[in-house]
C-alpha cells in the first residue's frame, strides 16, 4: 500500500471543526466531510438518524468511533480512521488505499503530542489558543502525506515555543534549533563571500542544519541536563481470569507493561534485567530496545532511554501454562480475592448468597509499621491488598432487591443501573477478616398470587344433627329391649304389628350403614381434597422457584488492587547504568534506582454461576 495522508481533522464535543490541516491534493473541508461521514455511520449502525448520530458522538466522554469508515458519496471514494481522544474526535482522510494500523497510529500519535505541548487534558479551547504550536506538531509529523516525526523527544527539539522568538519562529514554521543553525550558516556564507573564503563553509554549515534538524535518536532529546538522577521501574499488571462456578480456572492471563522513567543527563545506556523471562509471551518493546541483545539473551534489556516517562516492553502471560484441560495446573492459580456464589435459596429460591475470601497473605500489609511483617506494606515482602469491588450484573426481570444484607462493607443498588455493587473498605481488611458475605432477596416484576384458592372444602356434608336424607340419628324405638320380658295384661299385640316392628328395625340398620358409608366417602373426599391442595401448592411453590431461578445473577466480577505482587511472579533483578557506553554523565554519577511492582483487577476476575 503506497497511500498518502491527505487531511486531519480535529473536531470539538459539538461536533463544530476546531483544526484541520490538508498534506496533499485537495481533500474534503472539515465542514462538508462531517455530514458524509455521519450519514454513513446511520448507515452502518442501521437506523439512526444524523441527528442521533451526531449526539451519540457528541459528548464530554465520547465512546470510540469505528476505526475505518468507508464514505462512496465522495468522488473518489474517501477513506476516513477516526479515534475519539477525551470530548475530541480526530479525523484522518485518504482517497487511496492505505495501512489502517499505521493511520490510527498517527492519529494516537497526534493525540498525545497535542497533549503534551499544550497540556493535559486535551480540549479545543486549548487548541485554539495556540495554533502556531498545533501547526508546526502537524507539519513536522507528517510532509506530504508521509509520516515524519513523531517521538515526542524529537520533536521538542524541533518545535520550540517559549517566549516571543519561539512564537515567532512557529509563525514561519522554523523550529529554534535549526532556525539557529540557518543563522550561522547564513552568517558563514556571507563572511566566506566578503572574504574570498574557500566555498566549502556553505556546505558544512548545511550539514549542520541537517544534523540539528534530524537528532540520532528520534525518541531523545539532545543534551538533556538532570539535577537529580534517577532511574525508575513500574511493572504494572492486569489480570483477565474466569472461574467455573466451582472455583475451578477456565482461563487465567495477566497483561503486563514495564513503565520506566529516565532522569538522567546526557545519553546513557541502561540494562535491564528481568527474572525467568520464558514465562513472557508475545513480548513487545519500545524502538530504544536493542531486539539482538535480546534474542541472544532473553530478559536482557538493553537501551538508550527517552528522557522522561515511557512504556519500555509489554507482554502476556498465561497463568495457566503447562496445564491439563480438566485438571487443576501443577501450580494453583493464587489470587489474592476469591468469590464464591449460591444461587435459588430460601423457601422460594428468591436469595442468592455471596462469600468473598482473602488470601491472609495479602490481608496483613497494614501500612508503614507492617504489624510484624519484614518490610514496609506495598512491597514484595508484604503485598498490600486495596480497593476490593465486587459487581454482580442482575438480569432485566428484577424490580427490585428486598434485602441486601453485608457482613462488612457497603452494598447498593439502584434498579436502573441493573447490578448491584459491594464494596470492602480497606481497614476491615486490614482488621484481619479473611471471609465476607453478602446475602440478597431478589423481587422480580410478577409479584401477584400463584393461584387462586378453592375454598369449598364442606362439599357433600349434612347438616348437625342429622343426614341429608332426614333420619334422625338420635330416634329411639320402643322394642322392649329395656330387659323387661313381661307383658302387661291387657296388652296384645296382631302380627301385623310386629311385622311394622322389624321392617322399622331393618330401616334403621339400613340408615345407619348409609351413614357410616357416607361419613368414609367424606372422609376419602376430603383427603382427596386436601392432597390435591398440596400438589397444587407444591406445583405453585414449583413454579415460583422457576421463576425465581431466571432472576438469579449469572456471574459476579471482583476488581481490586495489590501493591508489591505480580500474579505472573515476573520480577526485575537488576537496572544497571553502563558507564562505558554512556556519553554525557559525568564523573561518578550513581543514579537513585527504584522498582515498584502492582497488580489491579478492573472486573477481571470473573466467576461464571
């Protein structure tokens, strides 16, 4: 791809242009360019509106905007790489085909020099009080659409803008330097003309300008001068682990970066050394670093730093090397937090319970005094454990959550941001607790009765004192069974009587087997009854469970920061400043060196339920 650069545009949070800046041909103003690239993003995004489109990118915080869009409204067709750079939107524009990694690089690129000659944070108002700077940045990163330079070092030697010559000098786009080195080459070249010199005065003085235009190493300033030097190391490292509901690691990675900071005059050469550097992969390094010092021995740092802060290597580290799918690794992951969560508690399965667990080791790093440990809290020999932050995104179909009760900590939630938040303040931490919980009632939007309730629970009973029929239980006959066996004079009873007698008796018997036989079908009936009510509860309490189980969380995510560890055991042995290769230090310069090692979790260390 031999594509060029043709135009930057940098536009505020109104989406008003604040700079553009044109390399080659005549390309797209930033005011007709805006609406052909806004209409294509409704395009892309399928459905909103430009005005939608533009407030969706328009704010103090803008979200980032797709790398590439492709604009056929133009002729030719137009190529535009946009980045978002605070409340910024920078856009770069191209007609020919292009490296896509190589645009978004400049634009970062022309973020951070922005940033770093006008200050920080970035904003229009800043732009527009100093375009004489902004335009001698864009002109020096980039001529005639190719990429020039853009170590920020570099170019404070070639832009400079203290005082009244410096804006001067940016106002005819001619840095300090070499706007010096054409003045004693003009001078040259006139006193070797007056005098009938030797031409060759001309030339030199050019090479001159040459060379102070162009420093050897693009990502140092010439003759840095330090009061104090010092040589500084941050290794930072953020982990992405996912656990398996039973704790087990699915995945664990930590993403690791080495900041060094140079204070340290003239040009010096450092080493840096760093333990057991197989475990790195995909390691990348700043262009100081000399690659062959490293391919011949691996964790060997060599290199001549940039004056100031800069990312000297990052790299990845799986934590789960050597490891056998559905076995534990030979060496167990540690974290320094580990969460657990039960989900579909209580009568309903309406309650999930969460535990939290601190490692003890990470649990004791107190402060200065270090309680009894062998260093100072927040180094290797007692990690200091910070910020402890559990999320639990909660699904669409919760209303609200009736009780949030924490052991320790704080614990909200607001129905609108759908997760709830716990957090372990660090001095109930440093109280020696090592087990939390955190315990909750989920409420989901049906909140009405299961099912109704048959209340007809008397059907197929007689009335008190007697049957539905109209026999009465408590009637007597008068049969003589009193044991009285003599019969009064006079009295006489036909045949036909007794035949009355025992058709009464045998009515009687056959009532009150009807009865007895009734009185056991009520009976069947009403445990019948009474069983179909508790299936139907069971089937009710059944179906609240299910319900309930679709409100439970389906994962939880802990952050946190420790000061003094790395999960990847990575380490720096040693930061050696090479006196033999150094130019400029003087005699007996011993610089003050310093490591420092943190580990952080921004939701990283996610457990899946």
């Amino acid at each position: 791809m031999d594509g060029v650069i043709e135009a930057l545009h940098i536009y505020d949070e109104h989406n008003k242009p604040v700079l553009s800046h044109a390399y080659t041909a005549r390309p797209l103003s930033a005011a007709q360019l805006l609406p052909l690239y806004l209409d294509r993003l409704q395009q892309l995004s399928g459905g909103l509106s430009s005005s939608q489109a533009a407030t969706s990118t328009s704010s103090s915080t803008r979200s980032p905007p797709p790398g590439l869009v492709y604009v056929p409204a133009t002729t030719p067709p137009t190529l535009v790489f946009a980045i978002s750079h605070g409340p910024l939107l920078l856009l770069l524009t191209t007609t020919s085909e292009l490296e896509p990694l190589l645009a978004l690089e400049f634009l970062h690129r022309v973020a951070d020099a922005l940033e770093d000659f006008l200050g920080s944070p970035l904003t229009a108002a800043r732009i527009e009080a100093s375009y004489d700077v902004a335009a001698q940045l864009l002109t020096e990163m980039c001529d005639a659409g190719a990429v020039g330079t853009t170590e920020g070092n570099a170019l404070h030697d070639l832009v400079e803008v203290e005082g009244l010559v410096g804006k001067l000098l940016g106002s005819i786009s001619l840095p300090g330097k070499a706007a010096a080195a054409l003045s004693a080459a003009t001078s040259a070249a006139t006193s070797a003309a007056s005098s009938s010199a030797s031409p060759s005065l001309l030339p030199s003085s050019l090479s001159s300008l040459s060379s102070a235009s162009s420093p050897a190493l693009p990502w140092r300033r010439a003759n840095v001068r330090h009061t104090s030097n010092e040589l500084y190391a941050d290794v930072v490292e953020s982990l992405a682990v996912t656990l398996a509901p039973s704790g087990r690691p699915l995945a664990a990675f930590a993403h690791g970066s080495i900041a060094f900071t140079a204070k340290i005059s003239g040009l010096p050469d450092v080493l840096l050394t760093l333990s057991d550097a197989r475990l790195l992969d995909l390691p990348v390094f700043h262009p100081c670093v000399r690659l062959a010092r490293w391919r011949e021995h691996p964790g060997h740092l060599s290199f001549v730093p940039p004056d100031g802060r800069f990312v000297l290597a990052a790299y990845e580290v799986d934590l789960m090397a050597g490891a056998v799918p559905g076995q534990t690794p030979l060496n167990p992951l540690r974290l320094p937090v580990t969460v657990d969560m039960r989900t579909s508690l209580g009568p309903v399965g309406a309650d999930f319970d969460l535990r939290v667990h601190v490692n003890r080791s990470f649990a004791t790093g107190t402060g200065g005094s270090g309680n009894g440990n062998h260093g100072s809290a927040g180094t290797p020999a007692s990690p200091l454990l910070q910020d402890v932050h559990i999320t639990v995104p909660l699904p669409a179909g919760i209303r609200n959550l009736a009780e949030v009760r924490p052991t320790k900590g704080d614990a909200a939630y607001n129905p609108g941001d759908r997760f709830l938040a716990w957090h372990i303040a660090a001095r109930d931490i440093a109280a020696g607790t090592t087990y939390f919980g955190l315990r909750c009632t989920v409420v989901g939007h049906d909140s009405g009765p299961d099912d109704p309730e048959d209340d007809n629970n008397n059907a197929g009973l007689g009335p008190d004192g007697g049957d539905e029929f109209g026999f009465r239980t408590t009637a007597s006959y008068d049969d003589g069974a009193d044991g009285d066996d003599t019969i009064n004079e006079g009295a006489y009873q036909t045949p036909a009587q007794t035949k009355k007698k025992k058709k009464k008796r045998a009515a009687a018997k056959a009532a009150k087997a009807e009865m007895a036989e009734k009185a056991a079908a009520s009976a069947r009936d009403e445990k019948e009854a009474q069983d179909a009510k508790d299936e139907a509860a069971a089937a009710a309490a059944k179906r609240r469970r299910d319900r309930n189980r679709m409100l439970m969380p389906a994962s939880a995510a802990v952050s946190f920061s420790v000061k003094g560890w790395l999960a990847s055991g990575v380490r720096i042995d040693s930061i050696v400043l090479d006196p033999r290769r150094s130019r400029g230090l003087g005699e007996g310069v011993k610089p003050f060196k310093g490591v420092k090692y943190l580990t952080i979790s921004k939701g990283g260390v996610e457990l899946r339920c």
